[in-house]
C-alpha cells in the first residue's frame, strides 16, 4: 500500500475556567476572593517516528483528543494544565483540511515536528479581581474553548531515489541488489506491476530508501504502458536513478532509450525531469568486443557535464559506487515540497469572521448570554489582569454597539446580562 489515507477529527484541550470562591474567615461572612486560575489545554502536536510506517494505527480512530485543563479551586489553587497528545506519523505523513483539502502540514523529514492545535487559556480566578463592580468579584474568567478541525491524513510513499527506465533494463535485479526487497525479475516487459520500496544500508548507521518503479515507455505520460500512474508515487525523491540497457540488445539506442524517458519525465511534471539523475548503464557484461554503446553514451552525457555509471548488475559490477556517491547528496538534499502549506490558524481565522456580529440568548437562569464575533474577537487577544480590565473590557464592546444590540433583543433594565463570566445589570 502506497497511498494511506485516513480522516480524523483533532480537538486541543479546552482550558479550565477561573474559580470564583473565597476565603472563609472568623467573624467574616464574606472573606476576600480566592479562586485560582484554571489550567490551559493540552496542545495537538504532530512529530515523526522513524519506526511507524503506515497510518494503519489510525484507521479506526475517529476523534484525538487533548486534555481539558483542570478548573482552578479556591485558596488560590491553580487548576492543572491539560496535558498534550503527541500524534506519532511515519515520515511523509501530510495533513490537510477535510473540508477545503488545502494542506495544512507537512511533515516530510525525519524529527518533524510542530503543534498543531493550540490548547485554550485557562481562565483567570477572582483572586486576581480584588475590588469589583459589584462589592465582591464574583467574576471569574472562563477558560477559552480548544481548537477543534477534521483533517486527512495522508502518506505518500518517500523513497529517497527512485529507479526509472524502459522496461526490462534491470530496475528490479538493481534494488534486489542493494536492499532486502524481492521484486519480481523476468525477462519480458512490464515484470514490475507496482512499485516496491527496499531499504539501502550504507553502513551501520547510513541508509536511505530506494523504490523500484514500473518501467516507462514512450507516451508514457499521456497513459501508455503502466505509465504515469506511478509517477506522482516519485515525486518527492531527491535522486532519479536513470537506467539504461546499454547493450541495445532488445534493438533500441542507448542514447534514444536515455532522451525518451527523460522527455517523458518532462511531460509529466517539469519538477520531477529537473531532480538530479544518475545515470547508469546496466549489463556492461553484455558487451562485446567493438560495441561503442557504451563510449557513445559516455561521450553525449560529459557534454552535458553529466557522469555515466557502468555497472552489471548480474556480475555486481559497479553497484556500490553507485550507492556510496548518494547517500551525502540525499542528506543535503531538501525534501520537494509539493505544494504551500496553509497554517491552521488561518482556518481559525476565517471561522470567526463567518460568526454572526453578536449571538444573544437568554438561559434557564432568565440570564442574556452575550457572544458572537465581537465578543470572540475581543477575547482572543485581551487579558484580564485586574478589575478594571472587567470595566474597559464592558467599555470596548460598548463602543462596538453592545446596548444598541441588546436593546435591539428586548433586554431592558435591570435585566442581567452575561459576557464570558462576567455578569452585569443592564441599565437604559
Ligand atoms: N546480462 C544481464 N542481464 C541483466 C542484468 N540486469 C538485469 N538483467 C536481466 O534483464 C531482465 C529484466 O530485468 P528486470 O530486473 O526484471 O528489469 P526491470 O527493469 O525491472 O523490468 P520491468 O519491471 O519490466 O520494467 C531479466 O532477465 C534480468 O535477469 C545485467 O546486469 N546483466
Ligand atoms: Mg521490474
């Protein structure tokens, strides 16, 4: 499986609200405040795990949750912090927006990795609400919602370099070769159905991944052969390995062979025909005496500035040169990114500016409920410090036009009205 897909609802921890309590003392009916803050959620954060391949672990889990913070408690307890939930995803791993698809993360080199959903602020307690409007601050903040999104996850295959060729010029016998795989070899064309990926040991601690890939033919592109279809699975490689029967046995040119596929390429996706190729011209043991295929080719690519490789891969000649001159180039080669990601507080964004200006609504209690985009707006950003941030908090919504929309609902005088914790009466 090559392409793994899974949805999958994400959710950062709400933060716990702000206590309202206080302090109970001899002879005092009413102490002074002292409810303690609430704890913040716990992130969403995405890292890479260099021993998870697959997203095989997420096909049944339809929600990932962090912790809520906890409440805050009276005698100035703070309430704990939510923890985080740390996502383990195989390299290559790509988060997208389920709605819209635009994608939102891209985690496509080892140690990735990035918080995603940031958890909610804990609420401030009233013991930070000393003198009040009212004689005792019953005020506490609340604790601000988590993020909450649906996304795909996706993972394309990485191999660091891919084999590609005409069918038949030894891709399969070359990754058999140098890595653990067990592609299928046979001498007739198209032996390769779907591509395969194998693991190249340099040393003990070197490696990189290789992938075998259906061979290509002219037209490719447009769909001839298996063609394209397994193109898009290479084109996040860093290094092409571009093979070539340089026996001409099967009739055709050496240097036609070499063009052809690259035009292919080209066609296909300009980016994938500039990644950096190796070129290597297999079964060299089937050269005879007097066949310049070899030296023709040689001659046309140092035109280029382009080095050949001549390798057999039937009597293991020139294989491990090959693979010795890659594996610095993978390292300090960047990953393609396919496209721009987006970042998921832009979603955010645009979720508040959709909000209707103020939601109204009256509870249970016979309390108005204020909230909406001016209110959220507003609190994204502003920090209650002290009493009088409750005033110019009120102050600021009323220059937005707070009386005009509650009276706009019905709300008369001596109604109490409720702005994130905040309750007030309403005067005409
Ligand atoms: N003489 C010789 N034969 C080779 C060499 N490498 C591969 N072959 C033979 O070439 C034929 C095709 O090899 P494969 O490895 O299946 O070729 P492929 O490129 O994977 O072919 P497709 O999967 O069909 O695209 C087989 O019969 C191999 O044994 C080599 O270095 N020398
Ligand atoms: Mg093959």
């Amino acid at each position: 499986m090559f392409i793994d897909e899974v949805v999958i609802e994400l959710r950062s921890g709400n933060g716990g609200n702000g206590a309202a309590t206080f302090r109970r003392e001899k002879n005092v009916q009413f102490g002074g405040p002292d409810g303690g803050d609430g704890g913040n959620g716990g992130n969403i954060i995405f890292e890479v795990d260099n021993n998870i391949n697959t997203l095989l672990d997420f096909k049944f889990i339809k929600k990932i949750e962090a912790e809520d913070g906890i409440n805050g408690q009276k005698k100035g307890m703070y309430g704990r912090n939510g923890e985080d939930r740390i996502i383990k995803v195989p390299v290559g791993t790509m988060i997208r927006d389920y709605e819209t698809n635009a994608l939102l993360l891209d985690l496509g080199e080892y140690g990735d990795r990035k918080v995603f959903l940031k958890g909610g602020m804990g609420g401030r307690g009233n013991i930070h609400f000393k003198s009040s409007i009212k004689k005792t601050p019953k005020y506490s903040e609340r604790g601000r919602l988590g993020q909450e999104i649906k996304v795909k996850m996706e993972l394309k295959m990485l191999a660091d370099v891919a084999l590609v060729g005409y069918p038949s010029v030894g891709k399969s016998s070359f990754i058999n070769k140098v890595s653990a795989a067990k592609s299928k070899v046979a001498n007739y064309h198209f032996t390769t159905l779907k591509p395969k990926l194998g693991l190249v040991k340099v040393d003990d601690e070197k490696s990189f991944v290789i992938a075998d890939v259906p061979g290509l033919i002219e037209g490719a592109h447009e769909g001839k052969g298996l063609g394209h279809r397994f193109l898009k699975h290479i084109e996040r490689c860093k290094i092409i390995y571009h093979l070539v029967d340089i026996s001409g046995f099967e009739g055709r040119d050496p240097i036609d062979d070499y063009k052809k596929i690259n035009e292919e390429l080209k066609k296909y996706s300009e980016k994938l025909s500039k990644k950096q190729q190796f070129v290597i011209a297999n079964k060299m043991d089937l050269l005879y005496e007097g066949n310049e295929n070899y030296n023709k080719l040689e001659k046309y690519l140092k035109e280029k500035g382009i080095t050949l490789y001549p390798v057999s891969v039937i009597s293991n000649r020139g294989v491990k040169e090959v693979i010795q001159n890659t594996y610095d180039i993978i390292i300090n080669t960047k990953r393609e990114e396919l496209e721009e990601s987006m970042d998921v507080e832009i979603i955010f964004k645009e979720q508040l500016e959709s909000m209707p200006d103020w939601i109204i609504e009256l509870d249970e209690e016979g309390i108005y409920e204020v909230g909406g985009k001016m209110v959220e707006s507003v609190l994204r950003t502003y920090v209650f410090a002290n009493d009088d941030s409750i005033v110019n908090f009120l102050h600021i919504l009323r220059k937005k036009g707070l009386e005009e929309e509650l009276e706009k609902y019905g709300v008369t005088d001596g109604d109490t009205v409720r702005i994130n914790g905040i309750e007030f009466d309403f005067v005409e």
